[in-house]
C-alpha cells in the first residue's frame, strides 16, 4: 500500500480520450486521462462520473450550457445527462466513475475503450 | 450544474478532522477536509476511503507501517485496514467514500461527526 502520485502517472502515457485505471474504491475505478479535441456526446443511464481537472482546463458541453472547468475544479456529470467533453488544448485530468461505465456511454463506435489499461 | 473550486471551498471552514459535503455519486460522497494532529485508530467494515492531499502533507498511520502523503497524491485505505491520520501541520483534503462511511468508523466517540455539513 502506497500514495499514488498523480503528476507521475500521467506522464507515463499521452493516448487522449483512454483513461486508465490508477485505483478503486467501493465499485468505482479512479482514473487518469488526457483529453483533446472534441470527445462525442453521449450519456451513461445509471452512473454519475466525476471529472477533477489537474492540469489545463477544458468545457464540459451540456444541453443546458457549457460549464468551463479549470485545474484546481472538479464537476460530476449526473448519471442521465449528455454530455461532450472539449478541450482546445490539453487537459490532464482525474475521473471517478463507477466500474461498469463505459467512456463513450450509450454510444459505441471507434472512440470506445472496451478494456482499461492499469498503471 | 457547476464547477466545484475546491481551493474556495477549503476556505469556508477550519474546524479540523469534520468532513464537509461538497458533492455526491454514485453512492459515494465528496468531502473537504482539514486535518491537524493525531485522529483515532479505526476502520470501516465495509468501505474503502480515498484521501486525496489538496495542500501540505500527512502520515497515515497503519499497523503495517506508515504511508506519508502529500499534495497531488492520493492514498485509498480499503476496507477493514485500521488507519490512524495524522497531520504535524494542517493538511487539506479531498475524501471520497460511501454515504454510509462515518468518520470514525468502528469507533464512537467525541469525534464523531455523524451528520456532516454542507457547503
């Protein structure tokens, strides 16, 4: 057992839109990601994900608005609600999400990662 | 629906070792936290907590040896791990753990802090 320094394991990969698990608790994972460009919109039925931004900033895109996050900030996505991450530039960030949650949510095409690395 | 800025948040209260509510999912609740001295030996039967170091640093005390964490690292005591935080100066944390996790866990006693405040 040993404290997981984030800044470390984010410079162990630089794949965007491909989390990868660093820990997990009570039927979550914690993961690591990088995100660039536009992401797709999607929604994840049962499942509420959070996403703390490290490094960077990026825009949450929602139906209802855009919601600029920035490091130092986190938001949780509600499970039901589309969503589109988008972020001009790179952003490092952490999620917290429940297990079974897929990336892309209800959608499945080539931006879905079926099986998470660990690191 | 917005961003949390935790740096904001951490400032609106300095009581130590009382959890406040920032934000919930997936049955699991985020919480800021400052810490300074020795807490209690206790551990939670059933849940496993993440403590994330936002500012300064701490030691987790635990039978099998201590873990020192410090900010942009996080830690995750799993379940049924007696744990014993302690901060020589004041810490500030992110926790995540399960709505039902008290944080004293096993233990009742004036440290008890059974119904956490929102902010």
């Amino acid at each position: 057992m040993q404290a997981i320094n984030i800044t470390q394991k984010l410079a162990l990969f630089s794949d965007y839109f491909s989390p990868k698990i660093v820990g997990e608790l009570n039927e979550n994972y914690v993961k690591l990601a990088k995100f660039q460009g536009d992401f797709v919109w999607h929604h994840h039925e049962h499942e509420d994900e959070l996403f703390l931004v490290i490094k960077g900033k990026f825009t949450m895109k929602l139906r209802s608005g855009n919601v600029e996050i920035k490091a130092g900030e986190f938001f949780i996505v509600p499970r039901g609600v589309e969503h589109c991450p988008s972020a001009q530039e790179e952003v490092q960030i952490m999620l917290i999400e429940a297990k079974t949650t897929l990336n892309t949510g209800n959608i499945n095409n080539e931006r879905t990662v079926a099986e998470l690395q660990r690191i």
